[in-house]
C-alpha cells in the first residue's frame, strides 16, 4: 500500500473512530435522560414465557435509533459526499417509521396484521428506492429478484425483533456484524453511507449495552428492534449486491438459524406463529441450565468467528471457497445449536 493510501486509510479509520464514539455518547445520554419515561408508559410485565421475573421498562431502543441517524446526520455534513443520496434518505424515513411502529406497539401492543402491513410498507420504500442495477441474483427476472428481497427483508426485521428475548442478545448480535460490516467498508467492499451507517449502529448499540446488562435495567424493546432488523438487512443486502453473497450470509447466520428453524417446528406442530413461546434455542439453553452469560458469551464468540469467515470469503474469487467457508459457517452453528438444546452436565 502506498503512503498515500495509508494515509486515507488511517484517516478514514479515526473518522469512523470518532463516529462510533459520537453515536454511543448521544445513545447513553438519550437513554439515562429518557429512562424515567419508560418506567411510566412501557413497562414489559413478567409472563410465563418471559426470560425475565420482575417488570421491566423497554424502550432503549429509542436511544440506539436516535442516536444512529444523528451521527448519519452529522457524518453528512462534515463529508457530504453520499454515493446514493435517495436510498439513504428512504431507509431513515423507513426506520423512523418503524420506530414509531415499535414504540406505539410497546405502549399498547399491535394486531399481528397491522405489524406486517406497516412492516412490508417501510420495506417496500427502501426496496423502491434501490438503483434499477443493482442486483445481487442476476440470473433472476429483476421483479422477482426485487419481490424476494421485500419478503426476506420482512422475515429479517421480525426475526431480529423474535431473538431480542434475553439480555444482551441483541448487543452481542449488532456489535461484531456492525463492526465487520463497518471493516469492510473501510476495505472499500461496502459504500462510504452505508459504512458510516453499520459504525454509527455499532457506537449505539455500545451506548444502550450497559443498560441491558444481565441482569437488565432497561429492554430494547419493539422501537429498537424492528428499526435495527431494517438496517441490518439493507446493509446485508448492499454486501450481497457488491458481489458478496457468502459473507452476508455469514454475518447473521446464527440469528438466520435460530430464527428460522424455530419457525419451521412451530409450522411443522401446527402452532400459533404468533403466539408467544420459549422455543428458541437461547430460550431452551436457559431451560436447560445455562446462564444468561454463558449463553451470550457463546454468541458472541460464534459471532466473532462468523465475521472472520466473512472476511476471508471477501479475498477469494473462487465460488467453491466460499461455499465453504460457508459451510463452515453452518457447522459452527449448528454445534452451537445443539448445545443450546441439550443439558447442560
């Protein structure tokens, strides 16, 4: 590398530093300054199928949101230099929506129905706003291309909202996949908007952590949840249309997992999709006697390898290496599942 670029890497890295740390700043103050508000009007009660026991307010999410579209904000004035100026603009007015969605639904919860429309409307407005070229399945007719990122980005929203369920899952989730998503885009494999987006949601997410600490203080909440489910799908999904496929598989893979084969069961047994449950894998780790910590714990390391994986998938071309990295992947979470769903000794 010459000096030239390292120069610009290392700037570029201290600008993005400074972002981070801007945005877990304004997350912590929002939500130590609003926290008195959330005891009052959304306060989540203990029910059978609760990882909890005592009320709890929610509503961090507020503070994560709040802050990651102040530094986006910020970010673009200091360097307005935004590749695509209207899909960044469409996804914060989709995740201000969502957020207003969340919130409304952890004051006086939502019929399943209305969540959906209103979910599939935010995504239908970042999906319409994407450029025409890009395409992460060519070999798809582009309207169906295009109708199976709506659903799947509907799924991701919701199955990020289905594993928010004990502490610190979400935070041990969103950390190392932002971090990466952010590293990557420093490598240039992700555009400058949508890198000063993953580092915002990064620095964020650092701010609402001691919060939501075991044992928690303070949830995320639907606010925090649906809005985070949509960024990180947009992020994934500009990652998997730079060429990337793999590694934005990778990234969320044990969420994709936990989440879907825990709908599957649930489908295959005839129950209620929307009803509450403790079927998860992190749900049933904790019936089987595991600790909040340790169960965390394993997620974040499986996380920090998954990102790794991802990393390395970027530096080869061969489609054959990156199918097996992502087999990697699968075997790496699966073995993490079946700890999960065994006693533990």
């Amino acid at each position: 590398m010459s000096a030239v670029g390292s120069s610009y890497v290392w700037s570029y890295l201290g600008q993005l530093t400074l972002l981070a740390v801007l945005a877990a700043g304004i997350s912590y103050g929002l939500i130590f300054i609003l926290r008195g508000t959330f005891v009052r009007y959304a306060v989540a009660q203990p029910v059978a199928r609760s990882s909890h026991r005592a009320p709890t307010p929610q509503g961090g999410g507020i503070g994560v949101i709040g802050a990651t579209i102040v530094v986006v904000f910020v970010a673009a004035l200091i360097e307005p230099a935004i590749e695509n100026t209207q899909s960044l603009i469409s996804l914060l007015g989709a995740v201000v929506a969502l957020t207003i969605v969340g919130a409304t639904d952890d004051i006086g919860p939502l019929s399943a129905t209305s969540r959906l429309l209103l979910q599939t409307a935010a995504v239908a407005l970042v999906v319409m706003a994407m450029p025409h070229e890009l395409r992460a399945f060519p070999l798809l007719p582009w309207w169906v291309e295009r109708v199976c990122i709506l659903v799947g980005s509907v799924w991701f929203i919701n199955l990020v909202n289905f594993m928010d369920g004990i502490d610190w899952m979400t935070v041990v989730e969103v950390v190392p996949v932002t971090a990466g998503l952010a590293a990557f885009g420093v490598a240039g494999e992700l555009p400058r908007d949508a890198t000063v987006v993953a580092i915002a949601l990064f620095g964020a997410t650092i701010g609402f952590a001691p919060f939501n600490r075991p044992v928690a203080r303070l949830f995320l909440g639907d606010v925090g949840s649906l809005p985070i489910g949509l960024i990180l799908a947009w992020l994934l999904l500009l990652l998997a249309v730079n060429g990337h496929v793999a590694a934005a598989l990778l990234l969320p893979l044990y969420y994709l997992a936990d989440a879907t084969i825990t709908l599957l069961r649930r489908v295959i047994r005839h129950e209620p999709l929307t009803e509450a449950h403790r079927d998860h894998f992190y749900q049933r780790a904790i019936d089987n006697g595991f600790g909040v910590y340790q169960i965390v714990g394993s997620v974040f390391a499986l996380n920090v390898i998954l990102v790794g994986f991802a990393a390395i998938s970027l530096s080869v071309t061969s489609p054959a290496y990156q199918i097996a990295y992502l087999a990697l992947g699968i075997m790496l979470v699966a073995g993490v599942l079946w700890r999960f769903n065994s006693a533990r000794r």
